[in-house]
C-alpha cells in the first residue's frame, strides 16, 4: 500500500471513527472499500474491532479467520482473536493467541497486559509477572519507538524508519532507537550501516543481550565470522543454554570451515527440540558439506515432516544424486497447488518437483515446474541488469593496459590466492576440488572478502546507475593499493590452515580482475567455462540460497552472459596471460592434461591426487558438492537438449548477446 494513497487515506479515517467509538458507523463504511480490497487487512482488523465492540464475538471470529487465511503473521490480527477471547472468557484460547502476537510483535503493550491479567485470573502469577515485566519495559520506552517497532514487527519498515529517524534527529543516540534503525537496515540489506549502529549500541550498554545479539547476526550476515564468534562467546557466557545464540554459533562455525562444531551444536539442541524443522535443515547442509550423505538426508527427510517445508525438499534434490518416491513427489504437488503454502515454501517446492521430474525423464512437467519457480523468483526480485552492465563498462573504461602499467609493482607480492571465477554452474567445483587435492593448497569456500572491498570503495549509499567503483581504483595511492592487498590476506586467513596457497571460489570476483590484480599481482586467477547454453540452462534451474539474481529468467541469464564474455574478453586485451581459461569440457575429454595445465599455471608440481580428486574428503559447500565426489563423468554435458522445445528463446538470446 503506498504511502499517501487513497487506499490509506481512507483506513486513517475509518480508524480514527471507530477510535471515538463509533464502531456501527465505521462497519457501515467499510462496506464499499472492503467490496474493492477485500484481502486488505487494514480493512479487515477494523471490521474485527468494530464487531467485538458491538457484542458480535463469532462475526469478529469469523472476519479474523479470514484475515488469518490471508496474513498469518499479522501480530495485531492475533492481538484481536485475543481480546475476543477474553471477552468471552475463554482463557486457554486468549492466551494462546496474545502469546502469538507477541511472539511476533513484541512491542504490543496491550498484548501484555492482557496476558498478565489473564495470567492472574487463571492462578499463574509466574507468567503474569513476566507478563507485567514485558508490559513495564514498554511502558518505559518513548511511545515513537514502541510505535516504530510495532510496525517493523508486522513489516511496515519504511513509516517504521520515518518515526525512528525523526525521533534520533529530535532527541540523539538512544540505545532502543538506534537498535531498531540497525534491524530495520538489516531488513533492507544496508547491513554496513546497521553494523556501526549495532557496535555503537553495544558498546553504550555492553549488558544489552539483545543488542550483542543483534550485532552477531549482522556480522554473520557481513560474513565477518571471527567477529560474530567473539560476541557470541559474550553471549553464551552468560546463557550457554540460549537456542538462538547456539544456533547463530553453529552458522558462524560453517562459515569459518567449523564443520563439526557445527554439527556438534545441532545435534546438542535437537536433544532438547527433536523435532524442529529449521535445526534439522541445518545439520542436514552441515554434514552434506563434510560428505555425510546418508545422515544429510536422513536429516533433511526429517524435516521435511513439516509438510510445507519446501526447503527440506528442494534441499534434497540440490544433492543431485537423490531421487524421490512417488509419495514424496505426491506430498510435493499436494504442498506446492495448496493456497495456505508461503511463496518461498512453493518457490523451493517447484525447484524440488522440477528435479524430481527431470530424474524421472518426464521433461514437460519438469519444464512446467522450472518455468514456475524461476517466474515466482524473478517476481520477489530487485535485480536490474543493466547496473552489472554499467559496472562492465565502466571496468573497460578504466582498467587500461595503460592504467595497470603506470601501477605495475604495486599490492602485496605474495602468491598464495589461486581465484577461480565465472558464471556460476561453469564446472568451478571440480577446477576447485582437482587444486584442493594437491598438498600444498588450501581449498576454503567462496570467499567473499573482494565483495567486502568493492562495497569499501563503492562508498556509502552508492548510485548504481553512476557507481564511485571501478573510477575510484584511479584514486588509490600505491600505499592504498598495497594495504588493500595486506587486509585480504589478513581477513582470509582465518580459512585457512598451514599449507601456503589457498583457493578463493567466488565466481562473481570475474568483475573485479582489474581490483584483484592491482592488490595482488602474483596471485593465480582462474577462469572456469563451459558450454553456453549447458552453463545458461544449468543456472536457470537452480535455486540459489542466495545471490546470482540475474539466474531466474532467460533474457537476464543471457545479457549477463555478455557482459561475463565483454569483461572477460577486456581482461585478455588488458592484462594478456594473467587469466588462464579452463574449458569444462575439455577437462572431462582430458583430465590429466587439464591437471598438468592448471597446476602450471599456479606454479605448482603435479600431483596424482590431483588426478584422484574424487578421492578428497574434504568439505564442499556448493550445489555440485556432490557430484565432485564421483570420477569424472559426462551425463550432464548435454542436459539442456531434453528441454530444447522450449528453450529456443535462451538460444536465440545466448546467440544473439554472444554474437
């Protein structure tokens, strides 16, 4: 609903006559905007409040059905079938149903007032106390900031950042407010700003828990590790036991390669919750990554008995090597056609149906699934092509032959980085695992460390459509330049382990060679390739956990891919042999030729294990974790051609961008 639109306009009115109390009127008028937004739950919770005041419990019950039907998450919706609860003194179901307003909007102060009265009239005064102490910590916050979290709460962030960044221009720094612009950043992926609120929070009120808390998960969201580690030994200290702070411990050891903490830690707290869905997943993804199959999909099965969960599903076919029964596959159509699924319940749902299909040779459905899937995920997206594009060429415009000649000698000399880049899906999991074989190199994850420095010198609340990044490489000074070179390696050594070199597999890092090579002139750079249309396809039915936006449609697949072929083209003319390309497909028609080839080109001697690859236990974290733990197979070189009738348009676009 937009701010200042009619709509609006008129739920501010009809909610300030049923406030005088005028509730038969304001039912009266609801009439005619209820007939044209009848999904509207503005509307709808004043209809509710209108007939619990006029005596008419089952009518408001009824409208709340519907609003639940239609907004489950809405904690003022639950606030309501509360306080119809209590008026009809049906205490067990007014508390069930305040808990879950609260649950989801802690910032309710009637919620909890309510709860503590009911509380005491049932005899149990220990949750009437709690209730009363909720209640009384509201009650000493400035009313704006109760109100602003509320509607963050229910997810109406931005007349939350309007109250909240009006309200720290009148008064200052308050630890409350700040806290909530930090969440509210969070929210909308402005996660640097959030991580300087959040510090400076905690560091106004180091006892604040919740803040500390806060500031963990943005650094996990930062992919800053050893600092959400840190925090989180805060945290524990004074609660071992907290499932929240356990649960973010676990995702910060998976992101510093902790694998079996990791897994130690799900496995702790599913003792104490067997049966809870997320965990499940969790520790599912942990002992995928370390080869643990047999456990992974007994864990993902598991969770899967939330029957909705389209995660569990989807992440049983991302193994590539499951295949589903005909029951799974019914309980997947059944899940995914139901109205009350979540989207991204159905997104996940379609990606798993379409693989269960693919697997079964039964292609038109498998395509009618994909097409879905990327639609529905392509609709929930923000990604704008053209600003990759305006990125490449401005990477052209500035990275010149001349421009790295004036700045030869600079960045930090050390060789240990080997990058591996390319469209995703390029066949970098194999180059990546066929290196991390060899004893002297460290296979990590995708590093996102040269994302954390392009988003330093992009600057704060970049323009995309006019970026600082790539023109203000041209204003680092050789000591710049050399310290940049010095903070990645610093950063990413909490990766690795003792062996000198160590693989970075970010495949986005193919835009910023110029950067990479600037700050670190004597690492290895790697491009990963493969056949157009089988890299293309391969992305448009894979479903991302986050990331490669550009994968959900065809026309964005294909102008991404010209703009990876322009830079990639640039970076030959511009800095010639720094990149050596590796061919997928010539890596399976020669392996131990590919080998030889990619180990001269990082100075490194041949090894046969680089050869027995397969053989590696080590952990792989990617969607084709799987499948480099097989030899050297050919089945999927050619995948896209069951699916040429209706992949036409793809090939029209990959041709026509690639010509």
């Amino acid at each position: 609903m937009l701010t200042g639109s009619p709509l609006e306009q008129e739920v501010v009115r009809l909610r300030q006559l049923a406030g005088a109390g005028h509730h038969a009127e304001a039912l009266a008028q609801l009439e005619a905007p209820l007939g044209d937004y009848p999904e509207n739950r503005d509307l709808l919770l004043i209809k509710a409040v209108g007939e619990r005041h006029l005596g008419r419990l089952d009518a408001a019950l009824a409208t709340l059905a519907t609003l639940g039907d239609l907004h489950s998450n809405f904690s003022l919706m639950h606030q309501e079938r509360g306080l119809c609860h209590v008026a009809r003194k049906d205490a067990p179901a007014a508390i069930e149903a305040l808990l879950r307003a609260v649950n989801i909007n802690p910032a309710l102060p009637m919620s909890w007032r309510m709860l503590e009265g009911v509380y005491r009239l049932s005899g149990d005064l220990d949750n009437a106390a709690v209730a009363a102490g909720h209640r009384d910590l509201l009650a000493a916050l400035p009313p704006e900031v109760v109100r602003a979290t509320s509607l963050f709460s229910d997810g109406d962030l931005a007349p939350a950042e309007q109250i909240v960044r009006a309200f720290l221009l009148r008064h200052g720094d308050h630890p409350e407010a700040m806290r909530l612009l930090a969440k509210i950043g969070m929210a909308h992926d402005v996660l640097d700003d959030a991580e300087l609120l959040l510090e400076a929070v905690v560091t106004m009120l180091p006892d604040h828990a919740a803040a500390r808390y806060d500031y963990a998960r943005c650094l996990v969201a930062r992919h800053k590790y050893p600092e959400a580690k840190g925090q989180l030994a805060t945290l524990l200290a004074a609660d071992p036991q907290h499932l929240d702070y356990r649960s973010l411990a676990a995702t910060a050891a998976v992101g510093l390669g902790e694998h079996a903490a990791a897994i130690t830690l799900y496995r702790a707290m599913l003792a104490e919750v067997p049966d809870a869905p997320d965990i499940l997943l969790w520790l599912g993804h942990a002992l995928k990554t370390i080869g643990e199959l047999p456990e992974a999909i007994d864990a993902y099965r598991a969770a899967a008995a939330r029957a909705d969960f389209g995660d569990a599903y989807w992440s049983l076919a991302n193994l590539k090597t499951y295949r589903f029964t005909d029951d799974e596959i019914a309980a997947m159509r059944t899940q995914e056609a139901a109205a009350s699924t979540a989207a991204e319940d159905r997104i996940h749902l379609c990606f798993a149906l379409a693989k269960a299909l693919e697997d079964r040779d039964e292609t038109p459905d498998s395509w009618r699934y994909y097409e879905r899937g990327n639609a529905l995920k392509r609709a929930e997206s923000r990604y704008r092509p053209e600003v990759i594009e305006t990125n490449t060429a401005r990477q052209i415009a500035i990275c010149t032959p001349d421009f790295f000649a004036r700045r030869a000698g600079w960045g930090d000399p050390r060789p240990d980085p080997i990058f591996i880049l390319g469209l995703p899906r390029s066949g970098s999991t194999l180059l990546e695992q066929i290196l991390a074989s060899h004893s002297q190199v460290e296979g990590t994850q995708e590093l996102a460390d040269i994302q954390r420095l392009v988003q330093d010198l992009q600057g704060r609340d970049p323009d995309l459509d006019d970026p600082r990044y790539p023109g203000s490489l041209a204003d680092l000074t050789q000591s710049d330049v050399r310290a940049l070179g010095e903070r990645y390696l610093a950063d990413t050594r909490v990766y690795r382990s003792d062996r000198p070199r160590f693989i970075d597999k970010m495949p986005n890092n193919f835009r910023h060679i110029g950067l990479i090579h600037l700050i670190l002139p004597n690492a290895r750079i790697i491009d990963a390739r493969r056949d157009p249309m089988s890299c293309c396809f391969s992305n448009l039915k894979q479903l991302f956990a986050n990331g490669q936006e550009f994968s959900y449609g065809v026309d964005d697949i294909a102008r991404y891919y010209r703009t990876y072929l322009d830079v990639m083209d640039h970076w030959d003319r511009a800095l010639p042999g720094r990149v050596l390309r590796v061919q997928h497909e010539d890596v399976i028609a020669d392996l131990e030729g590919s080998v030889r080839r990619i180990l001269d080109h990082c100075d490194l001697a041949f090894e046969p294990g680089c050869v027995d690859f397969h053989k590696s236990r080590r952990s792989v974290r990617t969607p084709s974790s799987e499948q480099v733990r097989r030899p050297i197979f050919r089945d999927g070189l050619d995948q896209w051609k069951k699916y040429a009738a209706w992949l036409a348009p793809l090939q029209d676009a990959v041709e026509r961008y690639r010509g």
